[in-house]
C-alpha cells in the first residue's frame, strides 16, 4: 500500500495512456478491414455518417432522405429510425468527429487516438475530485489508480463511440461545480454549468442530473441561501441554453420541439421488448415484430415524420410498461445487475479478433449460461474474463467497504454523491445491461473504493506516515 500510495500521478497517466496505446495498437483500426468490420459498427455508423454529412453538407441531416420504410420487413422497420442517426443521437460527438476528419480527413482512427489522449485528463480530474472530497493526495492516488486500470474505460476509449468523451465532459462538470460550492464562485459554477450541458449533448442521459447535484448544493453548501438560489439559476439558464440548441434545430428541420426520437424507440424495443422477453421467454425478435405490427396499425408506416414514428413508440411502451409494472421493475433490477456485474470480455474479444462473433442481444439478467459462455469460447477470451473479474472485486470491494466507512464518519456530502450517481445512472439506463452504460459510475465507485483501502484498519496508521502523492 506504501508503494502504491506513493505513485505520483503522472506516472498514473503514463500507465493508463500505455494501456490504452496497446490495445489500439492490436486492434490495429488504421486498417480498412478492420475500421469496416470492427470499428464502424452499430451505433458507430450513426455517428460517422452524420459527421461526414456535417463535413460534406454541413447539415446533420443527409440532403435527401433516399430510406424508404416501405420496402423494410416487418423485422428490419424496428430499427427504422436508426437509419436517421440525427434524430436520435445528440450533436456533440458527431461534431467533436467533424472537427477532426475536417483537419486530418476521414480517418477514424486518428479521432480513436486524439480520443485516448483526452481520456487522460479523465484521470487528472478522478484524482482532483477525491482530492477536493477528502484534501488527502494519497487517497485520490489510490483511486486514479483503481480508474486507471479500469479495462471497461481502456475499451471504450478504443471505440468510435460517446461514452470517452462523455465521460470527460461529466467530470469536468463534476469538478468544476464541487469547486464553486466550496469556494462560493458563480464564475466556476458557470464552467461546470457549461460542461455538464455538453456532457447532456453528448449523451442525453445527464440531462436530469443536475437535479442530484442541485440536492448536493442545498443540503451541504455552507453558502448562504441568497447565493445558493443564484447558483441554481445561473446553472439552469446555462445548462437549459445549451440543450435548447438541439431542440431549436429539431424545431427547425423537422418542427416539433423535441430533443431526440431515442426515447419512443427504446421504450418499445428494448424497455418493453426486454420486459415481455423476461415475461413470456419469446424471442426477443418476435416481440419486437408484435410491436412493429401494433405501430403500423397506428400510422408507423404512413408517417415521414420520425419524430411522430417516435411518439407512436412511446404510446406502445408506456402502454405495455402501465400494464407490466412489477415485471419492468425485475427487468430493470436485472438489467441494472447486469450492468455493474457484466463483464464484456466476449464482445472486446470480438474486437480483438479473438473470436467472429460476440454476445448474443441480451440486456436484462445473469445466468449460469450466461456466466459459462464467458469462459467456454477460447483461452485467451476466459484469460481476459479472469483479469476484469479480478479488477471489478478490487474495485466493488473496495467500494462497499468505503461506503460503509463513509456512514460511520456520517460523511453524508461524499455518501450522496457516490451513492446517488451510482442509482441516477442505473435508474435511467434502466434493463440497457451492458458494461459500458456504467461508465460515467466507474469513477465514483474507485473515489468510494480509493477511501475504503486507505482507511483499513491495517493500513491507517501507515497512511498517515506516508508523504503526498505527487501531481501534475
């Protein structure tokens, strides 16, 4: 523990950017095959296609829509609205794309490798935050190290997809809004505002957060209540500024005052779909045909309008979901286990070329087959498998341990924050139970886990006589 709590964050980086190189260097996404085969896949395509329109068009939106829903079968119109990426993602990372291919040209793999070097300040800003939580250098030493380690995070940040750079901008606005409360600044309050707002156009699911950190802001700023009321509306008015941008330019180009269409989509073919899979054990496939079939007899079909299709999908789900409540609870509980449990060493062997095909589409749940199938497919995939296992006791161990510390010390600031991040993102993910949805999480159950080791019993005393960490 001495050694390790010694380890000057540098170093740290250094460690997490030599991990991250290395698998970009195996996955190799310079070659073609690989960038088409491995790289620009799922919801990939969807991002690299509305950059390059921004960069050939300037618009989000292809110049003519040439997808014609009346040539899909029933099975292929469920993911109809898929094929119009600017309606359901948000614009950050498709212009954050944009910006590179327009220097370096259409090279998803130099967004891949700029992408890396910025997860690195993912790193700096674990270790500020612990050490604005705890002012102790050697706990937020432990917990970059936990994070860096962290084999989910040194995936993604390998993947031409939103969680890396979202990740980025939510810690920053993490960071930045635990500096204003502290210090009583609105200017350093506007920042965190500013980056939380991009995190939301990055991935819409911060966009509720700021509800948590508002709570924070009440309950534990010792600031006076006339500032604390001026923070929360400077916050709102940036934060609302900034997402309203998207919702101006839906208005603009499709006329509804909507932010995006993934909400009706998922509701019905995976909230839904997932439920009545647990439900009935039907193919997931079928389910999703008999909601199509429901859709189409609402006017699915007959609509150009993608944002109406949405609406339609959201009456399905929500309708299915009022009838199915305790089924959608355990569905959801199961996703959420899967999520923080599941370990994705089959879908990154996929990607290592390890394996041709990955895991099956299923969120909600573990099984022992499911369990079993990690290990069955090759050595080196269960070889992988063992070590994500070993880094998710470390960090769950930990964590636990920190959490239940953070109680008896009544550190109720620091208990909140981890605690309800952890159930905010878990909660809005929802029976979505893959790894990578636990990303934005991850930091704060090694900040957890970070307090938890260096306040063992075995090691307090040592602790205290070990000097600072040195940073940056």
């Amino acid at each position: 523990m001495k050694k390790i709590s010694h380890i000057p964050l540098s170093y740290i980086v250094l460690i997490n950017l030599a991990l991250k190189l290395v698998m970009f260097c195996y996955i190799g996404p310079w070659d073609k095959a690989v960038e088409n085969n491995t790289i620009l896949v799922s919801d990939s395509k969807g991002y690299q296609q509305v950059a390059e329109n921004l960069l050939h068009s300037h618009s989000f939106a292809p110049l003519k829509d040439t997808v014609d829903i009346n040539k899909f079968s029933e099975l292929r119109a469920t993911g109809y609205l898929m094929s119009h990426p600017d309606g359901w993602m948000m614009p950050a990372y498709a212009v954050f794309l944009a910006g590179i291919y327009s220097v370096a040209g259409i090279k998803p793999y130099v967004a891949i490798l700029i992408q890396i070097m910025l997860s690195l300040i993912s790193v700096i800003l674990v270790y500020r935050i612990c050490t604005l939580l705890f002012k102790q250098a050697r706990i937020a030493t432990i917990t970059a190290l936990l994070f860096a380690l962290d084999i989910h995070s040194i995936y993604a940040a390998n993947e031409l997809l939103t969680e890396t750079l979202f990740v980025l901008f939510f810690l920053a606005g993490v960071y930045y809004f635990l500096i204003a409360m502290m210090q009583g600044k609105l200017s350093t309050f506007a920042i965190g505002a500013a980056f939380m707002g991009l995190a939301s156009l990055t991935r819409l699911i911060a966009l509720m957060y700021p509800l948590l950190l508002v709570f924070i802001l009440l309950i534990f700023s010792r600031q006076k209540i006339q500032w604390k009321l001026k923070a929360i509306l400077l916050y709102t008015v940036i934060f609302a500024f900034l997402n309203s941008l998207w919702l101006i330019r839906n208005y603009t180009c499709y006329g509804h005052w909507q932010i995006t269409t993934h909400g009706g989509w998922a509701l019905a073919m995976y909230n839904a779909s997932l439920t009545e899979e647990n439900r009935s054990r039907q193919n997931l496939d079928s389910i999703r045909v008999s909601f199509q079939k429901q859709a189409d007899s609402m006017g699915f079909r007959k609509s150009r309008d993608i944002f109406v299709q949405s609406d339609i999908y959201q009456k399905i789900g929500s309708k299915y979901i009022a009838n199915h409540k305790a089924i959608y609870v355990v569905t959801i509980l199961e996703g959420n286990i899967n999520m923080f449990l599941s370990l994705g060493n089959r879908s990154m062997a996929k990607t290592l070329g390890w394996c041709k095909t990955g895991p099956a589409e299923n969120f909600a749940g573990i099984n022992p087959q499911k369990i079993k199938q990690n290990f069955s497919s090759g050595k080196k995939e269960a070889a992988l498998g063992i070590i994500i296992i070993i880094i998710l006791l470390l960090q769950y161990v930990g964590a636990i341990y920190g959490i239940i510390k953070l109680v008896i010390e009544r550190n109720f600031m620091v208990l909140s924050l981890v605690v309800f991040t952890a159930i905010y993102f878990a909660v809005i993910t929802g029976p979505f139970g893959e790894y990578r949805f636990k990303l934005p999480v991850v930091p704060f159950i090694c900040i957890a886990a970070g307090y938890g080791y260096s306040k063992h019993k075995s090691n307090e005393k040592l602790m205290e006589a070990i000097p600072s960490a040195s940073s940056v």
